[in-house]
C-alpha cells in the first residue's frame, strides 16, 4: 500500500454555499456563508469571492458574528470546535475545543463571553451554554458547559434570540419552548396535529422580535403565527398569517423590528409589516425556493438563500442587486464531469434543459447554456427534455450535446445539437441539430483529439457507432454544418462505450465482450481484443509515453490492459471499478473501485505493477462522476507519493452530491500564505474588466505625472523592497514599535558605497575624454545612466 499522509482530501469547491443562513457585516461589505470544511467571503457589491476562511477539518455548520468586535465572526464545525476568526485579514484568533460536533451556533450581545452551541448527547440534540476562558493561547479547551434547553431541532433557523437576549425560543415538530435567563424557567407551547381537515401545523422556523415580546413562528401548512403573551403559559395569544401555499422555509425581523421577512418554496420574498400585518410587500421571480434569510445589522441588504445553492443579495426588498451562484446540484449529472478546453471551467448539467459553466478557481458558476430551449415546467410526473450527453473538441471551438425525452408509451425523442464558439458573442450558438441521430439511447459520445480533423463518434444502443464530421465550405459563403460520414457495427452486438488514441488515429469500440479498434482514417476494422467474461464497461487509451496501452473495465469486476503493438492482453486484475479515468496532461490513470458499500481510489501508471497512490474508503456509495482538471500554476512537489498531482487535479462526485477533490501539503501552505494578505479597500474583490482598465489608467497616470514632474520618475522608491513588503502586508497589531523599525527602514533604502564611487568614477573619465570621441562618450554615458538606477538619482544631475 502506498503512504499518503502528505495527501488530504478537501472540498475545494463547488460546496454548497446553502447549508447555513449568511451572514452579512456590519458595514455591509462583505457576505460570509458556510462552504464545506471552510467560510466563504463574497462581496456585497462585485459578488466576487474575496477569500476563504480555512482551518476547520470537518464541514462548518454556523457562522455568527461577534457582538463585541465588528470585524470578527465565529463558526463551528462538525470537528468539535468553535473558531474565532478576523475576516478582513482571514486570520484565526483563536481555537475553542468543545469536544462533540456541532450543529449550529447562537451569540447574544447580552451574554459576553458565551456562545450557544446545539450538540448531541445520546441521540438527542440540546442546546448548551459554553462559556469561552480567556486565554493568550491560540488553542483552548471549553469545558464550561451547561444545559439551556434539551431535544431541540438541528436545525438552526430553529431557535432565535428575543428582546435582546432575554429569552430564547425554540420549535421542534408541534412544540413551541421558550425559556427566560431571568428566571430561568422555560415554558412549552404545543399545537394539534392539525385543527381542521388537511392542516399541518407542524413548527418549521421561529423568529424572536428584537425589542418586543414577539415570537413568529412558520409551520408546514404555510401559516405564520405571532405569539405574544408567552411569559405566562395559560395566558399566551397568538394570531395568524397567511399568504405561503407551502411550507414557510424561513422567518427573519429586521433590526428594528418593523417588518417581517419569510420565503418558501414559491420563490417568493414575502415583507409583511409589522405595525399592519393585513400589509405586505412582494418581490417575486427569485429562481429558486428559498431556504434561508439574513438580514445586515443597519438593515439596508438583506440576502436570501436558495435551493438551487444561490444567495441574492437585496436592497431593502426593493431589487435585486447581486447574485452569488454556486455550483446547482440537481438531482443527477447525466453528463459527466467535463472541463472547458477554453475557460478551464467545469462543465456539468445545471438547471433543467441548461448545462452550467463553473470556475473550480473563482468557486463560482460563469453562466449557463440553455440547451433544450424549451420553458421547463415545474409538474412532477410530466415528461420534459433533458442534457444527456456533453463533449468538447480539443480546442473548445465545438460542443456536441445530447438531449432526449421518453413518454410513457411513445418512442424515445432524441436531439444532437452541435454547438460553436463565437469569439464576438464569447458563447457557443448552435449551429446544427440534427434529430432522431440513432433509433435508441446515446451510450457515449466523444470528438477526435487529432487537430487535422473535426470528428464527433457516437455510439447507440441500435447497434451502430456513427462518425460525424464537419462539412468544409470554404469556397462558398455558406456556415459549415455538421453530417455523418460513416456508420459502423460488428455482428449485431450493441456498442457500450469508446474511445480515441491520443492522436486520434484510432478508435476503439466496445460491442459487448467485444473490443474493437478501428483506423479513423479508412474506417477499417484493425483488430479484435479478447477479454474475460463480461460486457466491456468502459475504454481509455493511454497518454504520452504509455499511448501504447488500452485499458478497459467490465461488468465481471476485471480491469485489463492491452498492448496495441503486440494486441496481446498484457495484464489484468479482478477490481470492481465503477469509474476509469485518465489525466491528459501525463501518464496517470485513475480507478475508483467500489468494495463493501464504500469506494476506494487507485492512481497507476498502465506500464507500472505499483500504483502511484491509493486510499481505502474514499466515501460511502460509488463515484460515478470524475474529472483531472489541468492547474494554473504547476506544483513543484518532489515526493514520489503526491507528483500524480503536480500537472491536474482530480476531482469527483459522490453518491451525495458533494464535490471533493485532493489537496498536497505544499499547495495548503500556499493557499494559506495566500489568504493572510491584508484587504484593506473595495479594490480587493474587482472584476476582470477592473482589473485591464485599472492597469490601464495607472498607465495613463503615471506617463502625465512623467511629464509633468521630470524627477517624479526617478525618485521612485524601490517597492520591490522586501522591508516595504513586510510593512505594508503585515497586519499592524503583529507589528513591533515604529521606533524599531524605522532605522531598519531608513537602512534598506540606502545606497552601497562602492556603486556611488564607480559613478564618480564613470563621470570622472567622461570629463576627460576628447569631446571629438564621439564613441567613448556614449559608451560610458549608457554605463552610467545603467549605474544610477541603483544608487542615488541624483547623480544624474552631474550628466
């Protein structure tokens, strides 16, 4: 077995910025939400990702601002801790060890020094008090627990402060508890089943008025109820809202309390007012149902959640002013991970009838492509198109997709849609559908990597592969459009998968038990591969200096590999591999095996007995869905056990939908060093299109100030100074007194002795030289205009 401690696998990205209610700042700047093992920080005005905050091992379940210091937050986590954090800096203060993982997190201005915490014990969640000690340490222990409530909801939309921190209510299926710090006594509220005929008055949010004795609670019917007079049980009252046709999902106050915010599944922001609750206020069409509220603490944004992992962020329940996407988890990829040869994008299905481009870098989706252009409607039980199949060529000028819709008792409708790039538009228009391409399912679908042709293979169900190709009409003025070329089969068996070399000149086809190798360039057939018993799953050929090999998997748990010079079956191994992938950029192959409910991973070279990597017990369920996606910057890691990767990483989909991908010491190191660089302004989250005309008009700026002040650009100060760096980057209450730094200061920016006597020298022997030597003049003038750049400027007066 292969070491990997120096490997760890993380949510990188795609994590589903949904899971908690946001949280917005103080100032309104920024947005900071859960996102797996890590806070993401967003920009209220750009909606662009600042930075994250990562030290946490397990999945963040909260984040709540701290009460006493508006530039700090604390999250919990799944790993049994509570985090202090100075989100501008993206620094960790200080670690808390509770030791039970956490499920949602509460902070009250009233109670310094304690956070609320729900944790489990014996299969029942309370919520507990835990009083933070103050400690100089970065990491202490918090022991101090106690009990507030017991068998409370997990849920955190599930418990809310009220009149600043006196009491605190919490709802879980009919029940309704609210318990006072004063007295500390707490009083239960329970409701029926249902009251009339249909009725489901189960509790699903509560929220606590900031300065009166008010409870809203929202309930699975779509009524919400105001509760008052509830510090005595026998005389509480209550009344009753209604306009939700579901379940009310969420419930927010704003902070004075004048309105009311909840949302639901009709995608709906609903603004009820408090003072007059028979009025309320609508802001429609929001996209998705909407599953949590937050409001900032002036009340000018308030930002909502949404199922479809997206939070919109608005002012004042007016318009819609940003909208930060994430990656849309529907309810399956069809098909497959795939990365944009052009934007590095991963490509994957998205809404309904859309196919969804997303930034793994920026962890934010770019657009969407609608593919189906149909309206989709939301009706369960109606048969609507859906993105079967998707491929890119190898320069990303072409999308091949497949979409296809079966009714109940009628034929299978199928569409290939060939798609092309255009660079004005930066978009891919269709250029050709062709319907009905085969007579059953697509099975998979593949362009030529070689770039002397433009050559799309499919393969059926009906027994046939086609080869598509682009018709040339370079001599006319009519667009290209796609046609097929050939149409192939072997003895009736129906083609399962295929694959291309990776010069394209050949093609392999797997009919069934059968492999076949066919030349691309005549269409002949080559060969025959034999194999063990079972249907061939899946082909890869291998890259670089193992293009020789073709690797394939099988419904009878075999992996084998064939030498194409020999086409002798080279080796095989019994694995039951649900997934076989290939990185493009080297020799590496991935094989996720399923065994005992859970996948394990294997990273090996084809022409290697000893995998590269291995890890048992990757995650529960079968990994269907994975993609290498090539890096930006190349890691320069030297161990044999992390090199697989230096060039790609691997991402993959589990049975749960979540997004993870491998992570090497050296690349957490410089993520880390990273992310502790000091936002100091609104600059620090731009735009690309900020970015080019910003460098262009500090350009511009800097040619005026060149003509207009001669010495401006010669008194530059070195900002490659490592002294300036340091001072500049360094958060200010880490720094030691001015007095000390200062002479190191002064010390870096000045000049060596032996360059202003070799100017002196150079300026020495120019006074003397013959003024008719034209030569040696110009010589030792460029010498010294070379020699001042480092030394003192104003030596270039004595020129």
């Amino acid at each position: 077995m292969v070491e990997h401690a120096e490997i760890r696998m993380v949510h990188r990205g795609g994590s589903k910025i949904n899971f908690r209610e946001p949280v917005i700042t103080n100032d309104s700047r920024f947005l900071l939400c859960a996102a797996g093992e890590s806070v993401n920080v967003y920009s209220t005005c750009t909606e662009e990702y600042v930075h994250g905050l990562q030290g946490h091992t397990d999945l963040v379940t909260g984040v709540v601002l701290n009460p006493s210091n508006h530039l700090q937050v604390y999250s919990c986590s799944a790993d049994g801790t509570v985090r202090l954090w100075d989100f501008t800096d993206g620094i960790l203060i200080k670690t808390f060890i509770i030791g039970y993982p956490i499920y949602a997190i509460y902070i009250s201005e009233k109670h310094g020094g304690v956070v609320f915490v729900v944790n489990v014990e014996e299969e029942l969640f309370q919520l507990v008090a835990v009083h933070l000690p103050r400690s100089g340490d970065q990491e202490v222990e918090a022991r101090e627990l106690s009990i507030v409530l017991c068998d409370v909801s997990p849920h955190p939309g599930a418990a809310s402060f009220g009149r600043e921190g006196e009491y605190i209510a919490a709802v879980k299926g009919l029940q309704l508890e609210v318990f006072f710090f004063k007295k500390q006594k707490s009083y239960r509220f329970s409701l029926k089943p249902g009251m009339k005929k249909g009725a489901k008055n189960a509790f699903t949010c509560v929220s606590c008025h900031p300065k009166e004795d008010c409870i809203a609670t929202g309930h699975a019917d779509g009524k919400i109820r105001m509760w008052r007079n509830f510090n005595q049980k026998k005389e509480y009252t209550y009344s009753t809202l209604h306009w939700h046709h579901g379940a009310v999902n969420t419930l927010c106050f704003t902070p004075e309390g004048t309105n009311l915010l909840s949302g639901g599944i009709e995608s709906v922001l609903v603004h009820w007012h408090y003072t007059q609750e028979n009025q309320k206020d609508f802001l429609p069409r929001l996209g998705a149902a909407i599953t949590h509220l937050a409001v900032s603490p002036d009340g000018s944004l308030f930002c909502t959640s949404h199922s479809d992992n997206k939070i919109t962020i608005i002012q004042s329940c007016v318009k819609v002013s940003a909208v930060i996407q994430g990656l849309v988890k529907g309810d399956g990829v069809w098909t497959n991970l795939i990365i944009d040869p052009r934007s590095k994008a991963l490509v994957l299905n998205g809404k309904p009838g859309h196919l969804q481009f997303y930034s793994l870098h920026r962890d934010k989706q770019l657009y969407n492509l609608d593919i189906v252009q149909q309206e989709y409607i939301h009706e369960e039980g109606l048969d609507q198109f859906e993105v079967v199949k998707a491929a890119f060529d190898a320069r990303g000028d072409w999308l091949a997709t497949v979409d296809e819709r079966r009714k109940k008792g009628a034929e299978l409708e199928i569409n290939l849609k060939l798609w092309e790039y255009d660079k004005l538009t930066q978009g891919f228009v269709l250029n050709t559908t062709v319907t009905a391409p085969h007579e059953d399912r697509i099975t998979a679908m593949f362009f030529s990597p070689s770039p002397e042709t433009t050559m799309l293979v499919t393969t059926s169900l009906d027994g046939h592969f086609k080869a598509w190709l682009l018709a040339d009409h370079s001599d006319t003025k009519a667009e290209g459009f796609w046609a097929c070329d050939f149409v192939g089969g072997y003895h009736l068996l129906k083609p399962g998968c295929c694959s291309f070399s990776a010069d394209g000149s050949l093609l392999a086809v797997g009919f069934q038990e059968v492999v076949t190798v066919w030349s691309t360039a005549s269409w002949e057939l080559l060969t025959t591969l034999s194999q063990p018993p079972g249907a061939i799953r899946d082909l890869c050929f291998g890259r670089l200096s193992c293009s020789k090999y073709l690797l394939g998997t099988s419904t009878k748990n075999q992996l084998c590999c064939w030498n194409l010079l020999t086409c002798s079956l080279e080796w095989s191994t019994p694995m039951d591999v649900s997934l076989l992938q290939t990185d493009p950029l080297s020799e590496n192959m991935a094989a996720f095996c399923s065994q005992s409910g859970s996948s394990d991973l294997f990273v090996f070279k084809p022409s290697e007995p000893r995998p590269l990597y291995s890890q048992k017990a990757l995650c529960t369920g079968k990994v269907q869905h994975a993609v290498f996606a090539p890096r930006d910057q190349m890691l320069e890691s030297c161990e044999e056990r992390t090199q697989w990767l230096n060039r790609s990483q691997l991402y993959f989909l589990t049975q749960h939908m979540d997004l993870l991908t491998f992570s090497t010491k050296t690349e957490e190191d410089r993520l880390l060093a990273s992310s502790k660089q000091l936002m100091v302004d609104d600059s620090v989250a731009v735009t690309p299109f900020y970015l080019l005309l910003g460098k262009h008009r500090q350009q511009q700026l800097d040619k005026q100030e060149a003509l207009t002040n001669p010495m401006a650009e010669r008194t530059q100060l070195p900002q490659g100074s490592i002294a300036i760096k340091e001072l500049l980057h360094t958060p200010a209450h880490v720094l030691p007194s001015a007095s000390f730094l200062c002479a190191m200061f002064v010390r870096s920016l000045l000049i060596s002795s032996s360059s202003a006597s070799l100017v002196l020298k150079c300026i020495y022997n120019l006074r003397t030289i013959p003024h008719n030597d034209k030569a040696k003049h110009f010589l030792l003038k460029m010498e010294i205009s070379h020699l001042h750049k480092y030394s003192d400027p104003l030596l270039s007066t004595l020129l």
